[in-house]
C-alpha cells in the first residue's frame, strides 16, 4: 500500500479545514497504515490536578486516526469517526507533550480500523489505548 498524502500535505489540509486546532498537532513519522502524532500539550489541554484532560487525549488519538487514514485514501474531508473505545492506564506526566502512535489495521472500502498508543515524551509506558472506526465516504461517480 501506498500513502496518497505526505506529511506536508496532512499539515495543509490540518491548517485549511480544521485551523481551529491545527496548530495543537505535529505529524512526528508517516508510514503506509502508520501514523505518530504529537499533540503539544499547553496549558488549555489540562484538568484541574494538572494532568491532560480526558478530552484533549481524545482528541489526539481521533485526529491521529483521521490523519492516518487521510494518508492512505486522500482527501475526503468527510471521514468521520463512528467509534472509540479509550482507556486511561496511567496518568500522563506533567509538562510533557503527548505522541500517539496509530496503526490502521484494516483499511476496507467503506471502513477503517485502527489503535493509537498513546504516552507522554520520554515515556515508554503508556498513558492511555484507543481503537477507533471510521467511515469512509463513497468515492463519487465521475
């Protein structure tokens, strides 16, 4: 299998179709079916006790699997996410960036599969496990 984005390219369609946030997210590495991200954590992402927030951790690993699944199939601005299932191992450690690494598992026609690992920078151990869906849309008739 072969990317249809780069790098590059996935940070252009961040900064042009999702400007609002795009600034949050680096693409670290991109492979066929392989993504990391890092989501660089300010002060905005964090939960009172000072720990990243339930939501910004979503965040990353739903942007990551977007982006990873973009990568293989171009484009479509309408994937959409239609499932999530996340669990907080550990709490992530304090001032530091956060990376997902995304693995697409299965990339069929209508859906794709995949899992993000996600750890704080300089952590081996992860913080928390995601397995994601997306829906891909049709390719119109041309």
């Amino acid at each position: 299998m072969t990317l249809k984005m780069n790098m590059e390219e996935l940070a252009h369609f961040m900064a042009t179709e999702f400007p609002q946030v795009a600034d949050d997210f680096v693409i670290n590495d991109l492979l066929p079916m392989h993504l990391s991200i890092r989501l660089k954590v300010s002060e905005r992402h964090l939960r009172p006790g000072g720990t990243v927030s339930g939501p910004a951790i979503f965040a990353l690993a739903d942007v990551g699997m977007y982006l990873a699944v973009l990568a293989m199939i171009g484009p479509q601005a309408l994937a959409v996410t239609t499932n999530c299932s996340l669990d907080f191992m550990r709490k992530p450690a304090a001032g530091q960036d956060l990376i997902a690494d995304i693995r697409i598992l299965k990339l069929g026609r209508v859906l794709a599969v995949g899992d993000a690992l996600i750890r704080s920078d300089g952590t081996a151990a992860p913080a928390a496990r995601a397995s994601l869906t997306y829906s891909i849309p049709p390719v119109p008739n041309v």
